[in-house]
C-alpha cells in the first residue's frame, strides 16, 4: 500500500466510521444489526491500516530533530484515532467507566465526532489527490483484501472471545447497550435526558396535554384522561449505553387521535416535550405508540419523564419523548426536530424556569 494510498484509507475508513456512528443513533430494531457490525468492522480495519501507517513512519517519530509542523498534526491525528478506537473497544470489552461525568460510548462518540470533523476539514483543505497506482495494481489489491478479511475476522471473534474470558461485554445488545433493571420500575434504571434538558418537576394535578393539528377537534386534556389502563411491554435503548425492558402503562395514541379526528392530509405525528424537545412519526406508526403515565404498578417519576412520556418501540431512547405536553398533526415530517436535540436544554423550561 502507498504511503498517499494508507493516507486515503485511514480517511475513508474515519468517514466510514463517523457515518456508521451517526446510523446508528436511530437504529432501534434487529434489522438494523448491520449498521453496528460495519461500525465494528470498519473499526477493526482503521486499527490494522494505524499499525501499517505507524510502521511506515517509526523512524521519523523516532527522531524528533526531523519533526515539522505537518509531523506535528499527524502525530496528534493518529492519537486521536487511537484514543477513539481504544475508548470503543474497552467499552465492548465491558468497561463502561465514567471520566469527568461521562461514560466511555459517550466519550467514544465525541471523539468520534471530533476526528471525523477534522478528516473532512483535512481533505477538503489540505490533502492530495490519489493516483492510480495508488487505488490499482496487484499490491493494492493484496493489501485492501488482507485489511478487510483482518478485520472481519476480528470482528467474528471478539464475541466468542468475550465469552469465553467471561468479560461483561459478550451480554451487550446488538446495538452495545448493557442491560439495566428491567421490570424494577423507575429506580432500575438511569434518569438521563438528550445532552442536558433538566425542566422543574411538573404538577401532576395541574398537567395538561393538548391534541392539535390537523384534527376535527382539539383536546385539551388532564393526565387523568391518559390513565386508560393500555400496557405495553417495550425495550428503551438509550444511545447512552443502557438498555431496559419495562411494562408501561397510559394511553395509546391511537386512542387520543381517533377522539380528535385526524383531517384527510395529516400524515405526521408531531410529539412535543415541555421543554421544547420534540420528535415526529408517521401517523399509522403513532398509533402504536403509546403515551405513559405509569412504568409497572408505580406512577412515572420527573426523571423518567412524568407525567407523560412517550413510549416508542423499535426507537432508540432519545425519540422516546419525556414530559409530553402536545401531540400535533401536520401534513408532512417535522425536519426541524433533530435541532430540538441540540436546542431545547437552552431554553428557560429546558433549564428548570416556570
């Protein structure tokens, strides 16, 4: 492999791997297993093209003297794919420890984000077209094909090995979660909020919830109204590495939306949280979802999202909307709500005001 063909593999296998990172953030069913094993496979193989770029290099690093500037940031990029890699596999070989407030798959995909972000800053400004012989010939070939079986290989046996070291991370869900007191209520499992919405307890008493949209008749409505007794038995898969399996109870949206009508152009289900936050759904999948006033036989808690929060099967946890306060319908998705993730904890509720 050339040295410009290594540059260009490491940089398509860090785009690889940011683009693999962000799918995986909304990839809440097993038919999206796929995202996660080319997450790890491309992971694997970044490390094997790392090891052959830092043999190629060895004697330059090995003498300061020779050192420019350009010398400098690589050193610094390459420490960071590693920190990166390395924050990864620890988390999948079961140390899920916290640094500064936050846990290793947190830390994992900031650095993730940071690399991917200077990669493409990197290319766009400062890289060197490939030549042919640097994507042809036999070489190449040999050397792309031995990466990509390595790493495959990895991949197939980090499992396996895992079990049989007994290390924690053989348990892990496909999506690299690790299992948190399912069925044990609110106290089973972490209250945690998309980056940093932390709104003041709400008045159960004085809660409402209002239908509107494109509906024959809006509702305004008390959390009484949404104690109807519908169960649903749901696997909340937080991005932040947890998941649990609960038996909630409230309210089917399809309930609440047969009640106000839906016009002929609504297709869209608009959930917003009291904080701003705020996802979408197609109207036939809302009306499986349910909203939730009660997590097993004991009332939902502020942290888990009370007095209402969205229950959303085959989502990941983020989309699983806390304290709900509208349910609107539009004609078509709400594009802006992914803004509302990044967004929300900076408004007066998202930070605890009246």
């Amino acid at each position: 492999m050339t040295p410009r063909g290594t540059d260009w593999s490491l940089a398509l296998l860090v785009g690889l791997g940011f683009t693999t990172g962000l799918l995986t953030l909304f990839a809440g069913t097993p038919g999206w297993a796929w995202i996660f094993a080319a997450h790890a496979i491309g992971g694997a193989a970044l490390a094997l093209v790392l090891v052959w770029k830092l043999r190629r290099i060895a004697g330059r690093i090995a003498a300061p003297a020779r050192w420019d500037r350009a010398t400098v940031f690589g050193l610094l990029a390459l420490g960071l794919v590693a920190v990166t890699l390395g924050s990864g596999w620890l988390w999948a070989s079961g140390i899920t420890g916290y640094l500064a407030g936050y846990n290793l798959i947190a830390w994992h995909f900031a650095l993730g984000f940071v690399l991917g972000a200077i990669v493409l800053w990197h290319a766009a400004k400062r890289a060197r077209r490939p030549r042919a012989r640097d994507l042809a010939g036999r070489r190449q070939f040999l050397a792309t094909a031995g990466v990509a079986a390595g790493a495959v290989a990895a991949w197939q046996v980090q499992g396996p090995l895992a079990r049989a070291l007994g290390w924690r991370g053989a348990r892990r869900r496909y999506t690299g979660s690790y299992e948190r007191g399912s069925f044990a209520g609110n106290g089973g499992f972490p209250a945690t909020s998309w980056v940093a919405d932390a709104p003041r307890e709400l008045d159960r008493a004085e809660h409402r919830l209002a239908v509107t949209g494109k509906v024959a008749r809006t509702l305004d409505l008390g959390v009484s109204d949404c104690e109807r007794g519908d169960e649903l038995v749901a696997t909340l898969d937080c991005t932040g590495g947890f998941h649990t399996t609960q038996r909630w109870r409230g309210v089917r949206l399809g309930r609440l939306l047969d009640r106000a009508g839906p016009a002929d152009d609504a297709g869209h289900v608009r959930i917003v949280s009291h904080t701003g936050y705020r996802w979408s759904f197609p109207l036939a999948e809302a009306r499986e979802l349910l909203l939730a006033t009660h997590i097993g036989d004991e009332p939902l808690d502020h942290g888990h999202g009370a007095p209402l929060r969205l229950v959303a099967p085959g989502h990941r946890g983020f989309e699983w909307v806390k304290w709900v306060t509208r349910v609107e319908l539009h004609e078509h998705a709400d594009l802006a709500a992914p803004a509302t993730t990044l967004l929300s904890w900076a408004g007066a509720r998202g930070r605890g005001a009246a």
